[in-house]
C-alpha cells in the first residue's frame, strides 16, 4: 500500500508562507504516489498546557486529533515558521499535548523540517530548536532540511517556487526522504513477518 504522510503547516493565520509551503511539499509528496494527509495547526485547536486541566479533563480534543492522524501516517512533515531564532509556542505546545498520550505517537516516526520566512535565512534556526523536542521524543528527525528565504516573494503563481534551482533542491529533498521512509517501512513489515 502506498506511503500515507502527514504534511502539518505549523502557523494559524490564513495567509501563512508556511501553509503555502506545505501545500506545496503535499503536492510533491502526493506526485510520488504517496498518500497525504494535508493539515494545519487550526485543526488542532487546544488551551496551554496546564497539568491541572490534564488531570481534570485529560487531553483535549485537538491534541487527541493530532494524535490520531500522526498514528495513521507513516511519518510527518512540519513547515514551521520560525519566532524569535526558536519554535513558535503554539508549536511547542501542541508537541508538548500530543507528547502525554500513552503510546507517545512521535517516538520512531520519520520526519522532515522545512520553513518559510520572508527573511533571508528562511526560518532555518526555528528549525534547528524544534529538532530538540523531536528528537528527544524519539522522531526520527531527517538530517536535511529546507528553509524557503524571501518567503512572501518566493511563490510563482501556480503554487511552485519561483526560483528553479530552490524547487529542484525541495522536490529532491522530499524525494530523498520518502525513499528513506518507504526502505524503513518495509524493513519493518519484513522483520514482522
Ligand atoms: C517573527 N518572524 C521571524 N522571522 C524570522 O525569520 N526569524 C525570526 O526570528 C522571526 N521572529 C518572529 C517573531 C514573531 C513573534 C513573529 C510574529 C514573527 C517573522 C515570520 O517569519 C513571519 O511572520 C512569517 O510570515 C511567519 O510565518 P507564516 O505565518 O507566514 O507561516
């Protein structure tokens, strides 16, 4: 069966260059015949963590939600903008949710980092502070990563990028990626055998 990928726009606003991001990523990942599970952190709607409302209620249902469709995906990819050098809170906190629930579905996902910014750097560094709490959770974390620079310009019309060389370093990247994850997917199912 083919691959299923969750591809995750990390920002709420409508007009996000990291929603644009991911639907393009989604489209590049569905042209390889991959399955995709296009979503967006308004989804995913849930309060602060606060141990007391965990306690109380337990998880909320946007956490529960997330959970789920990271349970029904082989791996993620998350185009995350990036606040101040870092990962945005609400990032943080929905990672922090979904990391309460028994099995924690992050541990030994395969994932891809990619940014969008209208800086120069592309948001680069955001991605670097969210390796952390992935890659203490356990996610496979891919090695390469994209950040998309001058992301309010970037976009041709159609929804690619504008720039051919950064569409063919993307499309490759994603490429590279899901033969990663579709060799390890295997891997397991034969081992299961
Ligand atoms: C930003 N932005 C930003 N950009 C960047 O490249 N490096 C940074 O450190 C920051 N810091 C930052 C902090 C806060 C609080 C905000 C609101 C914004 C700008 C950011 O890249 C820009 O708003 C993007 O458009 C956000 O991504 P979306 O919403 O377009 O996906």
């Amino acid at each position: 069966s083919p691959l299923r990928i969750l591809v995750f726009g990390a920002a709420l606003r409508a007009e996000s260059a990291n929603a644009r991001l991911a639907s393009l990523v989604a489209r590049l990942v569905s042209d390889t015949g991959a399955t995709v599970d296009l979503a967006a952190m308004r989804d995913f709607d849930m309060p602060l963590y606060d141990g007391d409302v965990e306690t109380a209620e337990g998880l909320p249902n946007g956490a529960l939600a997330l959970r789920d469709r990271l349970e029904q995906s082989d791996a993620f990819v998350i185009s995350s903008p990036e606040y101040n050098g870092s990962i945005p809170g609400l990032l943080k906190n929905a990672i922090d949710w979904v990391s309460r629930v028994q099995p924690q579905p992050f541990k030994t996902k395969h994932a891809m980092l990619v940014s969008a910014s209208p800086s120069l750097v592309g948001g680069n560094r955001g991605l670097w502070a969210l390796r952390v709490p992935l890659e203490h959770l356990g996610t496979r974390v891919y090695p390469d990563m994209f950040s998309l620079p001058n992301a309010y310009q970037a976009f041709a019309e159609d929804g690619t990028l504008a720039d051919p060389g950064l569409q063919q370093r993307l499309t490759e990247t994603v490429s590279a990626f899901l033969s990663l994850v579709e060799a390890d997917v295997r891997y397991v199912c034969l081992e299961r055998r």
